[in-house]
C-alpha cells in the first residue's frame, strides 16, 4: 500500500526515506509528549528563580565592597582611589602590583633625593622598572 502511494505521489527512494524519517520523528515526540502528561516527573529546574536569586546576591555582594573600610586592609592600598605616589608609604608601594620592597625602597630614595614627582612617567628613571611594569600600575597611581 505504501508503495503505491509513493507511486502515486512520483517520490524518489530518497524522498521517501525522509518522509519515513519525518513520520517516525513525529511519532516519537508525540510519545515522549503523551508520557510526561501521563507520568508526573520530578520538579523541573527553574531558571527565571535562580536568576533573580543570583542578581540578588551580586547586588548584596557589590553593596558590602562599597563599605570595606581601610582598616580591614591592613595598610594596603586601596585601588578604588589613586594612590599618590608623593605621599606613599612604603607599604602602600608593595601594594601595588609588580612592585616589591626594594622597587618601593628605590621610589622612596628617588623621592628624597630629587624630590615630587611630576609626572608618573619619571618612574621609569627609577632602575627596575619597566614601561610594561609602568603601565599595570599607572591607572592605580597619580602625583597629586
């Protein structure tokens, strides 16, 4: 009967292995439909509530970074505001990244020696520091 259907329709072997395919597809999602309507499942995994309770935690986690006081840092710097490399404690130097003790200990000679800073640029007078180690810390250091 198939067959002259197919015959009727003037289908090739291969249209008619893709209708074959399309009917057997159909038929299949109908049953898997059919059986979940049928059969309670586990409780499905709801993202719209996961997405509010993650939005929630990142607006609670941003609002307590706001209020980290400088005492709980210990002397570090804080990288929201420009550290002032005129006024800098040593401590506050090693803070900065790629700068360790004695990179701090070269800035302080410099100051003392020749004196403010004017331009950030002039740290690269100071041995040991490069124009690549300059430019990860110049968002995070001002001379004023």
């Amino acid at each position: 009967m198939l067959k002259r259907i197919a015959d009727w329709l003037v289908l090739t072997k291969t249209e008619r292995k893709v209708i074959l395919f399309l009917g057997v597809t159909l038929l299949c999602g109908m049953g898997i439909r059919f059986y979940y309507k049928i059969i309670p499942s586990a409780p499905r995994f709801e993202y719209r509530a996961q997405d509010s309770t993650f939005a929630a935690a990142n607006e609670q986690t941003d609002a307590t970074t706001e209020k980290i006081d400088d005492t709980s840092k210990a002397g570090r710097a804080d990288y929201r505001k420009k550290l002032d490399i005129n006024t800098a404690t040593k401590e506050q130097l090693i803070d900065l990244p790629g700068i360790g003790e004695i990179l701090a200990g070269r800035i302080l000679e410099h100051r003392a020696t020749e004196g403010r800073f004017t331009s950030i640029d002039e740290l690269l007078e100071i041995k040991g520091i490069t124009p690549k180690r300059l430019e990860k810390i110049r968002a995070l250091i001002s001379t004023h």
